[in-house]
C-alpha cells in the first residue's frame, strides 16, 4: 500500500519521538551531534571533532590511546590559535601539526581525517594508521613486475592469458583483470585470477556498452563463465573447467572496495555460507557501549564451484579492506589456504555514504559531508571551519575473537615479498612460485602417493 507523502512524513516523525522518549535523559542532553556543529572558530572545531571520536570511535574497547588526556593536551592549542593577534596568524604548518598530534597512533587503519580553515585557505588531513613493514617498491610496479613475470613462464598454457588494465583506457573506477592457466602436469592446470580491487560489479553495472566492453568483461568471463554477475558457471568458465584441479585468487596489493563483490566473486568459490568472523557496533554515545557480536557471513551464489578444489589466495602488506575479508573468507574454508604475507589490517567496515553517518548509528564517519565530497573551496566565502572523519562503523574481529585491525591476517605458510627476485633478469614470483608448488603437491604428489 502507497501512503500520502504527508501521511509517511507524519508516521516518521512518531517513530523519532518514540525512539527520542526511550534514550536515558542524560545521553540526551549531554549529546553533542557532530554532523551538525557549524564551527566558526578553532575551539569549536576542535570540540566538535574531539567529542565526535569520543561517542563514535568504534575501537575505544581496545584502542590504547588516553582520548581524555589528549583534549587536555590540545584544547589549549587550538584556544591559542584563536587568541593569535592578527599580525601572527596560525600557520598552515602548525594547523596541521596540531591534528597530526590529535590523532597519532589511534588504531583504525580506516581512519582518514580533513580539517579546514576556508578563509586562511590551508587544510589539514590526517591517516594515523602505521605498519612497520613496508617493500622496497611502490604497488603499482611491483604489480606490472609480476605480471610481466606471469606472462613470460614456462608453465602458462598457451592462449590461456586474458588481461584488462584499466590504464590502457584511463579508468580507474573498475579494477585490472588477469586470469591464465598455469600447467601443472599434462591435463591437470590451476586456474589463476588477480583484480585490483572489489568493484568487480561496475563491470556488469556500467561498462557493457563501452566500446571497450569486451575487454574489460573478457577475464571474467573466462575464469567465471559467461554470467560472472552471478558466480562461477559450471560450463565455460577456467575455475570448473574439467583439466583445473586448483585455483589462484591473488589479492596482492588488491586495495578493497565494495562489499557487493564478496558474495558473487568470493563466495561462489565455496559450497555453502562461510562464517568469516565477528561483527559489533556502537549502541550508544559512551564510549564503550557496544552491540553483542555478530556473525559476519559470506553466503553462497546459486552459481557457485562444483568440486571443493584446493583454493590459494596470495595475499600481502597491500592487502587491504575488502581483499582481507576474501583472504579471512578462503582462508577459513577446509580446502583453502593463504600463501604470502600479513595483510595490511583495516577491516573495520565502512558506511561513508551522507545518509549513514554517525547520529544514526552512534559510529562511523562524521562532520560535513559535502566537504569530504567537493572539497574546501565550497567554504571560501564562509566563516566556517568544515571537518570530516572518516572511520570504521564496525569492530571486525576473526572467528577466533581476535583482532585484525592494525594486526593483519596471518598466512597460513609466510613467504615474504622478493623485490630483488622479481627485477633480477630472469624474474620471479617467488610467492606465486610457492602457490604453485604447493598446489603440485597437493593436487599431484598426495594423490599419487
């Protein structure tokens, strides 16, 4: 049944005062809602942010950081801002110092913040997530390296590689696909698939009528079948293909994305619903009022692998976000295994959309939406001090409790990145190189035993 808009309006504003008439007096009256402070000094903007992460940060049951001690360590900086005589204004360099401060050695890998003074046209932003391992080459190359090594082996079955690289084309709102067949024996392959990031459904949603369209779906196509959207085909795709006795995912430097993909892409390598881990969330403004935890599953397509295959997934320090839940996924499944390094350890999920902020869910991204979507100069003119944070909405921990926020996922069997080894003349993978012994053995040798 269709309502009048005026009739839904009214049913909406019955349920916010009965939702309003069961919160305890002093939470409301002691709330301070951070997406709706107009801040027009220094203070103010740093109490709003402030007092922000104190209701909404999700990790304050574990996070180490004295938040209590830094407001009284940073409040009087920013008073002292305020208080500068005209002729010693507030510089751009000490503006973000006294953010950077704010927000050291907080725990959310997620956590991206952008502070404003409009009218001084300077900005501050910080990412106070920290890993102590880094490799000895950017991302980028150390992909095109390894790929360059796939395409020269030995091994790769002939007119099995299909490719699509976003650069060729100056996109980058869909991922780089490659898949191949790597030879194990004669007749017995491993099917190999490496993306870049989780938004592998712009490829169904938005690129079929490109003129490049093919191309970009062509990978796809081949490792799942040709309804991909929907999970692996039985017929036509390298993944249930009757010579494949094993499977590659490679998530290496994969940087996350959309949680749309975990299910058709990840979940149709399974034969059932898989428990990745726990989920909780705040359920109220104190710091540590949080949900029970929940189970955070990834279900099954209909379409989905028909033998229980031994799975790799490759994954590393560039690992992040959504690449962590698909390397937690198979992980976690009987015939899987993770081959690599610790991943980057951000999983706390995000709900960064304006209509999901943090006073309808008492956690996640605050401040001003339209800042951290059209940037400072929408301010020039006014007398505000915009901010946003972006953070986690949930506290994800794996099956056994324990944390992967700042951690990382734990291979199963450690081999650590070989820069070295990849530029050397003749290149190797020697992660990749791993994931294929370990499969001969698995799917050759035990059997023949």
């Amino acid at each position: 049944m269709k309502y009048p808009l005026y009739r839904t309006a009214i049913l909406s504003l019955v349920v916010m005062i009965c939702l309003t008439s069961c919160r305890k007096e002093s939470e409301v009256s002691d709330l301070t809602n951070p997406n709706s402070r107009i801040c027009k000094t220094y203070t103010q903007q740093f109490e709003a942010v402030w007092n922000g992460m104190s209701q909404g940060y999700v990790f304050w049951g574990r996070d180490t950081v004295d938040w209590d001690a830094r407001y009284e360590q940073f409040k009087p900086v920013f008073e002292e801002f305020d208080s500068r005589p005209a002729n010693r204004p507030v510089s751009a360099a000490e503006y973000n110092s006294a953010y950077q401060g704010l927000f050291e050695g907080l725990l959310d890998h997620h956590l991206y913040g952008m502070f404003t003074v409009p009218r001084a046209q300077y900005e501050a932003f910080v990412s106070p997530g920290r890993n102590d391992y880094y490799h000895d080459m950017d991302s980028y190359t150390q992909r095109r390296e390894e790929l360059k090594v796939l395409r020269q082996r030995l091994d790769l079955v002939p007119n099995s590689y299909y490719a699509y690289d976003p650069e060729d084309y100056g996109s980058f709102s869909i991922p780089g696909m490659y898949c191949a067949l790597i030879k194990l024996v004669t007749n017995k392959n491993v099917a190999y698939f490496r993306f870049t990031n989780f938004y592998l459904s712009n490829v169904h949603e938005y690129y079929p009528a490109l003129d490049h369209g093919e191309s970009v779906q062509e990978p796809l196509r081949k490792f799942y079948g040709p309804r991909y959207w929907e999970g692996i085909s039985s017929e036509g795709s390298y993944a249930n293909d009757p010579t494949v006795v094993g499977i590659i995912i490679d998530l290496r430097g994969n940087g996350g994305g959309s949680t749309a993909d975990l299910v058709p892409f990840m979940g149709s390598l399974t034969q059932r619903s898989t428990l990745v881990g726990y989920t909780r969330v705040k359920d109220g403004y104190g710091r540590l009022d949080y949900s029970p935890w929940s189970k955070f599953e990834i279900g099954c397509p209909r379409l989905h692998l028909g033998t229980e295959k031994p799975i790799v997934v490759l994954a590393d320090i560039n690992s992040v976000s959504c690449a962590e839940l698909a390397t937690m996924l198979i992980k976690n499944l009987p015939n899987g295994t993770f081959i690599g390094e610790r991943t980057y350890g951000a999983v706390g999920a995000l709900l960064p959309d304006s209509e999901h902020q943090h006073d309808l869910f008492y956690s996640g991204c605050f401040g001003d939406y339209d800042y951290y979507q059209y940037g400072s100069s929408i301010y020039r003119y006014k007398e505000t001090y915009p901010y946003y944070v972006y953070t986690s909405t949930y506290h994800m921990v794996d099956c056994n409790y324990d944390d992967i926020e700042g951690v990382g996922v734990q291979p199963d069997i450690e081999v650590k990145f070989n820069g070295s080894a990849l530029r050397a003349i003749n290149g190797k993978d020697v992660q990749l190189n791993r994931a294929v012994d370990y499969l001969r053995k698995v799917c050759i040798w035990d059997q023949n035993k």
